[in-house]
C-alpha cells in the first residue's frame, strides 16, 4: 500500500547543474531522473513524412478557413474536406523517425514516465513503445464510429471508401451518419486516460515538450501539471509559449526550463551522445531494427477490387 501511495507524493526537487542540453544530459545520466514524461506533437512525425494537417501550411489547400476542416461541426456539415486530407494518408509509408526511437528508448532505459502525444498516426506504437506509457490525447486513427449513433465502421469498408475518394457512411440500418476516425476535433472531449492519468503527471522529475509549439488547448496545459521543480525542456523549431519568456517562468518558480529551436532528430542524437555510456549505441540499434518496418494507414486491410 505504502508503495501504491508513493506514485502520488511529490517527487524530489530536482535541479541542473547547468541549464544548457549537456546540464540536461548529465542530470539523466546521473541516475536521479527516474521518471521522465514527454509530451510530442507532429513535428516529430513530419521526418518520417507525415504532414502536419493541423497547420495552416499542411491544409491551406481544401477549405476558405483551414481551421474548420478539424471542427465537428463543419464536419457534420461537409466532411469532404476532411477526407481529402485522408486520402493522402492511405499508400503511403512511414518509418519511425529517431525521435520516436529516443522515447522507445527512455522506456527501455526504465525511466519513461509516460509519453503524451497530439499525433494520431500511432508512430510511437511502432517504435515500439508500450501502449499503457501512450496517452494518446487526440485519439487514433485505428478505429472509426458514426458522428450520429456512435455505431463502428469495419476497417475494410473504411479502407475502401477513402481510397476511392468517397465519404464513408454508417451501415446501420436507418442511420446513414457520416463516419469518423476515433481522432478528437476541436469541440469534442478529450478520452478519458487523459483524465484518469493526470495524477501521474506529478511523478515528473523531467518534462521533455518535442515537436509541439502547444498552441491547442487544453493539451497545451498538461505542461503546467509537472511540479514547478521539474525542468521542463522544449525542442521544437519555433517558439513555445510562456516557455520562452524567462520572466514568465520566473515568476511561476520554474527556473529551470529550457528551449532548443531546431530539428528535433538532430537535437534528440546530440542529447543521446551527451549522455554518453551505451546510449549511442542503443540508439543506433533501435533504429537499424526499424529498416523494414514501415507503416501504412490501414494496411493489413487487404482490399481485393484494388
């Protein structure tokens, strides 16, 4: 019991020797960060080539106002735009970047927390990190249901309709309710493991923000339930909000967030080599392991009229 309790109390302050990637890299070396929780977001998938469709840039093309091609209820309304931007999903394949393969290896290390992640395109799963670490805040595409009776849709008949270009519709009988991806829209509820897993978020003796500006709420405020001890560590190739004032994180006592604008792969590899011992080379294993494993939207659905 007193073990159970353990997970909630408050961890011990933690500090940086130095507030630069190698103070970041001697602190996980020294053995005193046990738990380290990582929130990432598309930047890390946009290496293996998978578009940022949240972004302006990654959606300009199919609607006057991008924003509405993620709102529920534009979607209800006209979901073609939506399945446009699918479309481009299906065929294509995917290997995991080594950002995906450094949280792979945080957890084979016995020192990841939890990995909290915006992406939907189930990348970290294939990098082999486990599903019970993989808080996946916006859902997955893995499964589908109908906007109106909440019936699922089976894989095959999803398949077949995107790649044909059509809109799936609900087969239940007098329904005929447009289908979507079990992914969360601006105005849904985000699943309920982000609630039930929250407490765990005080655990954290480091946060690591990668390959997310936090610009979409309320994900973005799962950084501010890390205790105000715990460094927070932004890389990511623009700015991030209070993260980057100084005086923000001051006043907040968080004195020990730091920011690395850039590519996420190339800083994820200069990290690992700082922190030297085996770390490289595990690294290197991880990623050679992955040559062959890519991924497809749908792909053990096997579509005979294609």
């Amino acid at each position: 019991m007193d073990q159970l309790f353990s997970w909630f109390k408050s961890p011990a302050k933690p500090r940086l020797t130095t507030k630069d990637l190698e103070g970041v890299a001697q602190y996980i070396a020294s053995g005193k960060c046990k738990n380290i929780v990582i929130m990432s977001g598309a930047g890390i998938s946009r290496a293996a080539g998978i578009p940022d469709f949240r972004s302006e840039r990654g959606r300009q093309h199919f609607v006057p106002r991008p924003q509405d091609i993620f709102k529920l209820s534009y979607f209800k309304k006209n979901p073609k735009p939506f399945y446009q931007v699918m479309s481009q999903l299906y065929g294509d394949a995917y290997r995991p970047t080594l950002t995906h393969l450094f949280i792979r290896l945080l957890e084979k290390k016995r020192i990841l927390n939890a990995c909290w992640t915006q992406n939907v395109d189930n990348m970290e799963r294939l990098a082999g990190v486990s599903s019970w670490r993989l808080i996946q805040a916006h859902g997955s595409l893995d499964t589908q249901r109908c906007t109106t009776c909440n019936s699922k849709l089976d894989d095959r008949k999803m398949k077949q309709a995107v790649v044909s270009g059509e809109v799936p519709i609900c087969e239940k009988r007098g329904c005929k309710g447009f289908v979507k991806p079990d992914v969360v829209f601006f105005e849904d509820a985000l699943p309920l493991s982000v609630w039930l897993n929250f407490p765990f978020l005080k655990r954290a003796d480091l946060l690591i923000i990668v390959g997310t500006s936090l610009a979409v709420p309320p994900f973005a405020f799962i950084a501010d339930q890390v205790p105000t001890s715990c460094p927070r560590v932004v890389i990511n190739n623009e700015s991030v909000w209070d993260i980057s004032s100084s005086r923000s994180a001051a006043t907040r006592g968080r004195e020990n967030d730091l920011q690395y604008i850039g590519d996420c792969d190339e800083t994820v590899r200069r990290l690992v080599q700082l922190i030297g011992g085996d770390w490289v080379a595990q690294l290197d294993a991880l990623w050679k392991e992955t040559e062959d494993k890519v991924f497809r939207y749908k792909d053990n659905v096997v579509l005979e009229e294609l």
